[in-house]
C-alpha cells in the first residue's frame, strides 16, 4: 500500500472521528428535546460554522471512503492499481458532490 494514501486515510479519520461524535451529540439533543426537521432546519439554515463542520465530514469522508474503496479494488478485483485508482477517484468525486449538495440543503437560506 501506498504509505501517503495510508497517512491520509488515517488523516481523515482522525478529522472525522470527533465530528460523528458531534453529529451524533447533536442527533441525541434534538431528539430528546422532541425537536423536529422544521426546527433542526430553521437552526442550521444560514449558519457557516455548521457549513463549515459537515462541508469538512463531507471532504474527509469523500477522500478516506475513496482510499478505501482504491485499496479493497486493488486487493480483490480484477483492476490494476491504475484503474482501481481512477475508479477510485470517481467514487471519492461523487461522495464529495451528493455530500457537497448535502450540506447546502441544510445550511443555505
């Protein structure tokens, strides 16, 4: 394996770790408090720090999803490195974009 692909799968999910844990702290107190989609919506809508949070989980997860998907390909397909990267490369692309067009569902006005 790569040693700079290893570096920065574990990079992002070093990145990504204390952002689930947040996601999931955020998940808890609004359900408990019997918050609704409408009132999760109308807290996050315009809201860059919450842009900021899931725009960055959404491109740690893109890259550190893609590496994975490269490697798994690399190890028990038929694909050479070369195309297991492209495909790779494409994958991590599209996580990045329905993430992307995620985040800005949720925070734009």
């Amino acid at each position: 394996m790569n040693v700079r692909l290893y570096v920065w799968q574990r990079l992002t999910a070093a990145v990504m770790a204390p952002l689930v844990l947040l996601h999931v702290a955020v998940i808890l107190y609004a359900t408990r408090s019997g918050m609704t989609a409408a009132d999760v919506l109308a807290r996050t809508r315009g809201s860059l720090a919450w842009a900021a949070c899931y725009g960055t989980f959404v491109a740690a997860a893109a890259i550190h999803a893609a590496i994975g998907v490269r490697n798994v390909l690399t190890e028990w397909s038929p694909l050479n490195e070369r195309d297991a990267g492209r495909f790779a490369v494409g994958f991590g692309f599209l996580l990045l974009v329905l993430g992307l067009r995620a985040v800005a569902a949720v925070v734009l006005p």
